[in-house]
C-alpha cells in the first residue's frame, strides 16, 4: 500500500492499484457476506426512473433514493439493520485519509453491463469538510469528473480493479458519474460487472 496517490484529476487523488489481487479478492469475500445480510436493490431516482446500478449499504446509514428523494436512511428496505462495515474497508480509510473519525455508511454500487451512474455531486452529508473515499473492483468503468456548477468541461479517467479515488478539500463537491464499465476486463468477479463501494461520514 502507498500514501501517495499516483495522479490527481480535478483535484481527485488516485491511488491505482492500490490493492492487490489478494487485498481485492479478501474484500470481494467480505461483500458477499455483506449482501447476505443486506440484499442489493434497485433504487428509483427522485424522478421514479429505476436505476441501472444496483446497491446497498453498510454502516449506521445506507444511501436510499425513491420518489421521496435522496437520503440516508437507518435500514435496509426490508426493516434489518445494514450490517457492519468490513474492517477490510475501515483500513483502506484509515490508510489513505488518516483520519481517526470513520465513515457512517459504506455504500456498495453494483454495475452489470449496460449500467451507468450519471453526473451528480454527493452532498447528502452534514460536513463536506470530510473526504468520500471510493474503491473499484472488478470490471473498468468510465469515471467523469465535472465542475462545482453543473455544466462545463469534463475529464475522464477509466478506473480499475483495486484503484481508489478521493474526492475531498477543493474536489469534494465536484460533479462526477460513471458513463459506462467494460465487461470482461477483469476476472475478480466470477459474475463479472463493477463494484464500487463509495465511504461517506454522514453526521
Ligand atoms: O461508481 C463510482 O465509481 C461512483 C459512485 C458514486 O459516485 C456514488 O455512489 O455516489
Ligand atoms: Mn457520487
């Protein structure tokens, strides 16, 4: 593991290849035991449109988004508790933020092929002083950053396997989506597609 990220894009720090394959597989095995407790699903956007991502969370908060908007909420659709955030992930945010205060909620975004996220900025957040820390598995997927204001130019970066990114300081409200994966560019997940797991501190 190193401190230091490898570029930065729009003031987004990425540390590619900061996990190894064994690191990346140990986290896979820790999801699956995540999704056990906490099954993936198909959030509507605020415009009740079915996203093409599915997700679910872990920590004391998940991300929710239906009719009613974007939120955190305390529980999982079906009234269980998130379960724990894997220690695994808790020691990638320690390691790269520093900072002794943990994330609330760790979401976990699963893309199959054909699925996007577009351009948003996350701020369902009480402190944007915090940073948001990502981690992708599996597949590539297409990373665009924007601006602060919605609009203007772009960059794109494709991120893989074991790469993190974080988006804190000037970066921490830039716009930013994943245009599309590329299927069968890695062998991590035997059912193929991308997992992005997304660490906010939410209070
Ligand atoms: O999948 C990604 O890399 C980004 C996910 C994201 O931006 C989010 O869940 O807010
Ligand atoms: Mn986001």
């Amino acid at each position: 593991m190193s401190t230091a990220p490898s570029l930065t894009l729009r003031g987004v720090e990425i540390y590619q290849h900061f996990l190894d394959r064994a690191a990346q597989q140990a986290l896979v095995d820790d999801l699956r035991a995540v999704q056990r407790a906490a099954p993936l699903f198909s959030p509507e956007t605020r415009f009740g449109q079915k996203m093409s991502v599915q997700m679910t969370s872990a920590g004391k908060y998940g991300w929710f988004s239906d009719r009613r908007g974007y939120r955190y909420e305390r529980r999982h659709p079906s009234g269980v508790d998130w379960p724990p955030i894997p220690e695994s992930v808790l020691a990638i945010w320690r390691a790269v933020t520093g900072l002794d205060r943990l994330p609330d909620c760790c979401l976990v975004n699963f893309y199959r092929e054909g699925a996007r996220m577009g351009l948003h900025q996350d701020r369902d957040e009480a402190d944007f002083g915090y940073p948001v820390l990502s981690v992708s598995l599996g597949d590539d997927g297409l990373f665009r950053i924007g601006n602060e204001t919605r609009g203007g130019k772009t960059e794109s970066i494709w991120l893989q396997s074991g790469d993190v990114a974080v988006m804190g300081g000037a970066a921490r409200l830039l716009h930013h989506g994943v245009d599309r994966i590329r299927p069968g560019s890695s062998t991590l997940l035997a059912q193929g597609g991308r997992i992005n797991l997304t660490c906010r501190v939410v209070d």
